[in-house]
C-alpha cells in the first residue's frame, strides 16, 4: 500500500496523504482516516519528548547565634621579665663554672667561683685589726673610769682627764672601723661565688676558668653570662593611635575592652600555629605615644611552664576590639566571593537560590565566620551543594544534620524512537 513519506526525527512527521489506490472513498472516509493519522502523529511525538532533570540537592542551615567580640591582631615579640647580666663585684683568677650551657638555673644555684685566697687573708686581717681595735679600747676605757675620780680628787688637772677622754672615745671608733672593714672584706669573700639572682634560663659562658675577671661597680666589669626569666614571660607590641582612642573611649564608657587596668583577657599564636590557643592578660600599656611612628606599647603576661615562649621570638596576639554583641555565624565554606564582594546564597520560601551580599567579620576558633550585614537570623543558607545551585534556579533543601529524605519513584526513561 503506497503511503506519504514517513521521517523519524525530533517530531515524527507522517504526510496525511490520501492513495491515490482508494478512488472508491467517499469524502467522509477520507477525513477519518486524516483524523487517525494525525492522533497516530501526535501520539509518536509525546513519546518522544525527554523529560528534564531534577532540581539539584543541597543542604541548608540557618545561621547560629553567638555573643562574640571584635577582636583586633598585632605582631609583637616575647620580653623576660627579668633579665640580669651575670658579673663579678670582686676582681680575681676565675676558678671554676658550676652549670652546663643553657641549662635551667634556680635562684641561689651557684654559677662562678673565683679564688677566694686572697679574700680570705683579707678577713683574717680584718678579724686581727677589730681584736687589736678591741684591746686598745678596753685599756682606754679603764684609763677613763680612773681619771674620772682623779679629777674630782683634783689629783689630775682637767686636760689630763681631757686626754683620757679623747683616747677612749678614739678607740670606740676604731672598733667601729675595724668591725666595718672585717664586713668589707667578708662580702669580698662572699662575692667570690657568684649565684643565679633569678630563676631562669642561663646562656653559654662569656669567660673560662683561668682568666681574670675583671669585677666592682664600674662601667667596666666583665659580663660571664646572662639569664632570662622563662615563666612567666611578657608580649610586648605596639598599636596606633586610632586603635589607642577607641580602647580608652570604652574603657571610660564601662565597656573594658583593653585599657590599662589589668586582666583584659587576651590570645596568640606562633608563626607555625593556624589558632589563637594560648591565653593570657594585659598588664601594662606605656604613658607616651611614639611620636616618630604614632603608636604606643602594650604588654601582654603568658605563662610559660613548658618554656616553648622564648625571648625574642615573633607571634601575633589578638586583643578585644569591642564589647561583646550578639552575632549571627556561618561556615567560613559557605561564603562565595565575586571579585571585591562576598555572598551566600540563599534559599526562599518557594525552594529558590537567591544570592545575597554579606560583610564578614573574624573567624571564630571552631571555624565559624562572624557576618555582620546582609542575613536574617531565619535564612536558610546553602552550606554543602554550592557549586551545584544557581541564583534563580530551584533546588531541592535538606535541613544539616537531619536524615536524607526518602527519594521519589525514579523517573522512567525517555522511550525509544518507534
């Protein structure tokens, strides 16, 4: 039976042609077997038509509350709290080192020793000269009680007792001197062991014993080594003068954020350290402004039991730069950047992506970031899934934490083509 052409394509197109074969039809006939063709037509065309994807899953959360501070970082180094230049009071051979280079000394550990001989013999004289000193006074005070009752007798004249009197009161000082010098000359033997005056860690030796150690109160002395005081140990670093002004306006304002009263509570990190893990608390900021630079120095205490602080070494410290406030706090994931500007996006009522713009603020230490403007508490933000939605486009929601929802009867495929 001869037919129209038949094409199979995106639309199944078959020409409702009449054959020429069938002259005996009827016009009624003919437009039935018109109308059967084209429900034929149709019907292919439907069949072939594929069926779109799915809107895309995500999963969204609402932003958390939080009271949170502003916080503000600076670069700083550690000081000791005390720092003392190991020198001798006393200049002698040196005779002997009591401690291992670097080595963790204690307060009163014995560090120097120089030839005490010397010293000795000095005492020993000075012992000599008060016993001496001692000897002549006891001889001019009995003169003295003696001429006491010769003057009243009027057996002495008065310059005679007069005499008497100046030799006794002469040998009460020269007890007095020669006790004086014996405890000159004992502290020059006691400053012949030189101890650690603080608790600290003590550096490498300056002198070997054998060489002569240049000692007393001049400019001059030799330097046998240095301690630092290891725990606690100080911050120290600078802030400008605009951060200065808006410390103290809340300070004065009854918001103690960092002003110069102590125990503002405050946080660092090495230069190896991702968080802010060690704490510690203001206790000093400076009375003058630097007026070469503009800034003026602040000081934080850390406690240091294990020694990792060392003098000298960099870190970053971040100090409360506001009063606490109450926050809204998303995963620092979830925000997208688009050249200068920072967005979420963000799902509607009806299940759409709509993108909105965001100013961030810190990351907190459990890796949540502070946003300041453009949210609502109630948003439900796209958290995982991002790079799966568009603005404008349907997604299909799942709440974080909550058990994946129970897909629908699979789509069934797109037939294939009679």
């Amino acid at each position: 039976m001869g037919t129209g052409p038949l094409t199979v394509g995106k639309t199944l197109m078959i020409s409702p042609q009449i054959p020429k074969s069938l002259p005996s039809l009827n016009f009624l006939s003919r437009a039935a077997v018109v109308l059967v063709l084209g429900a034929l037509v149709a019907s292919c065309g439907e069949a072939q038509k594929p069926g779109g994807p799915p809107p895309p899953a995500v999963t969204v959360a609402t932003p958390v509350k939080r009271t949170v501070f502003d916080y503000d970082e600076y670069v700083g180094r550690f000081v000791a709290v005390n720092s003392v230049e190991v020198r001798a009071r006393v200049s002698g051979y040196l005779e002997g080192v009591h401690f291992e280079d670097g080595q963790t000394v204690k307060q009163g550990d014995l560090l120097f020793s120089i030839d005490k001989r010397p010293f000795q013999n000095a005492v020993d004289q000075a012992r000599a000269n008060v016993v001496q000193a001692k000897s002549n006074l006891a001889f001019t005070e009995a003169d003295f009680t003696r001429g006491q009752q010769l003057v009243r007798d009027k057996t002495i004249t008065d310059q005679t007792f007069e005499q008497r009197s100046q030799a006794f009161r002469n040998a009460q000082a020269s007890v007095s001197n020669a006790e004086a010098a014996l405890r000159t000359s004992e502290l020059d033997l006691e400053f012949t062991e030189l101890k650690a005056p603080v608790d600290g860690r003590i550096g490498d030796r300056r002198v070997s014993p054998g060489n002569l150690v240049t000692g007393g109160t001049s400019g001059n002395t030799t330097l046998l080594a240095t301690i630092v005081s290891t725990d606690p140990i100080r911050f120290e670093f600078t802030f400008d003068e605009a951060s200065y002004l808006r410390y103290e306006r809340l300070s004065k304002d009854g918001q103690d954020v960092t002003s110069r009263n102590a125990g503002v509570k405050v946080a660092l990190k090495l230069i190896d350290e991702n968080d802010f893990d060690h704490e510690g608390s203001m206790d000093f900021v400076d009375n003058v402004i630097d007026r070469a630079t503009g800034t003026i120095r602040g000081r934080a205490e850390f406690s240091n039991p294990n020694g990792m602080f060392t003098t000298g070494m960099f870190a970053r410290i971040r100090v409360p730069g506001s009063p606490p406030y109450e926050a809204l706090l998303v995963p620092d994931g979830a925000i997208g950047t688009e050249q200068a500007r920072k967005f979420l996006l963000v799902v509607n009522a009806d299940n759409t992506v709509v993108q909105k713009y965001v100013t961030p603020a810190q990351v907190t230490s459990d890796g949540l970031r502070v946003i300041k403007y453009g949210i609502g508490p109630d948003d439900r933000l796209i958290v995982n899934g991002i790079l799966r939605a568009r603005p404008g486009q349907k997604v299909t929601p799942q709440e974080q934490g909550a058990p994946p929802a129970v897909p629908g009867a699979a789509a069934a495929p797109p037939p294939k083509p009679n």
